[in-house]
C-alpha cells in the first residue's frame, strides 16, 4: 500500500514542480485565492488514478494465471481487485488537496458533498474498463504497449496543464470526444470553480 501511494504522490509532485513553479503559469480564478495548484492537481489526480488501472488491468489475468487456472477461484475479482488500491490512493490525495483548498480559499464550498458521486462513477467506469481490457488482454498480450502510449499521451490530449481556451478551436472537438476530459471537467467544478462550469459534463 505504502508503495502504490508513494509512486503517484511522486509523480504529481513532480509536475507540480515542473508546470506550478518552472513554468509558473497563471490561471484566472487566482483572485478569489485558487491557484495553478488546485487547477492542475484537480484534473491530475483523477488521471493519474484511472491510468493506474488502465496499465494493470491489461495484465492482470495473465500476471494471475495460476489463480485463473483453479476451476473454484471467481477470475471476475481479479480486474476489481486493481481498482480498490487506486481508488484508496485517489481519496488520499483528494483529501490532501481539500484541506490544500480550504487553507487558499477559506470556507469549503459546499460542492465538496458531489465527490462521492464524482468518485463512485469514476470506480465504475475503472471497473468496466478493467474488465475489457482484462478480457482482450488474455488474448493479445501487446496491448499493454498500445495503453502505454495511450497513457502518455493521453495525459496532453486533455485538459490538466492548460484551459481549453488555449487550445485552437479546430483542436477543441479532441478533447470533448474524450469522455476522461469530462471526468476532470466535474472534478474541476467541484474543487477549483466551486460551481458548475460545465453542465454537459455533468
């Protein structure tokens, strides 16, 4: 556990370094005490979750097989059982990051009671990518080298380092299509607007 919640926190704070304080970006929203930190770890901690569970669950049957092969053994556990970890991790940092907000921004927002609905549609939208990828994994083992170059550039195909204000108008239809950008769009109602930005997200 400690291990699993190590990686991700290094991760985040790594580009949170690079992104918060090299490239030291700007966000409106800033006068009300929001800052590029909540901006940028509001859609990044959710991503950083969910990527988790795409790279494992590819796997998991084959990285399981002598489970898999005893007739008794439920394999349907194998897939959730890579998402209750994430899950666990996710809340942390969450939990972290409110208690960041709430010391920027002064009273919490009484939008904070929409993140168990945020977290638990995410859980079962990990859960049923888990199964598929699972499944089509037992029989194509390279498709975890087709999730990890989704993962890496999945992380710039969304909106967590930039508004989508800054990205052209022509481009603005990838990152709509991409249901995982709504995913952030909500978490970003929730804990860096404070209100609902983004109705057909929800």
């Amino acid at each position: 556990l400690f291990g699993s919640f190590v990686h991700p926190l290094i991760l985040t704070l790594i580009y949170l370094y690079i992104f918060g304080f090299v490239f030291n970006l700007r966000f409106p929203g800033e006068d009300r005490g929001a800052d590029f930190t909540i901006y940028l770890l509001s859609g990044l901690i959710p991503w950083i979750c969910f990527q988790e569970v795409l790279g494992k669950s590819s796997q998991v049957i084959i990285a399981n097989a002598s489970l898999v092969k005893q007739v008794i053994f439920p394999i349907e556990i194998l897939p959730v059982k890579g998402v209750l970890p994430a899950i666990f991790n996710q809340l942390i940092m969450i939990v972290l990051l409110m208690v960041y907000a709430v010391y920027k921004m002064g009273t919490p927002p009484l939008f904070y009671a929409l993140l168990p609905i945020l977290v638990l549609i995410q859980a079962l939208a990990m859960i049923g990518s888990a199964y598929i990828l699972s499944a089509v994994g037992a029989y194509f083992r390279d498709i975890k080298d087709f999730i990890q170059i989704f993962i890496i550039v999945g992380i710039f195909s969304m909106p967590i380092f930039y508004q989508v204000e800054q990205v052209p108008k022509a481009m603005r239809i990838i990152l709509y299509i991409n249901p995982f950008s709504h995913l952030i769009f909500c978490y970003r109602d929730v804990l860096y607007h404070a209100r609902i930005e983004h109705p057909y997200s929800w």
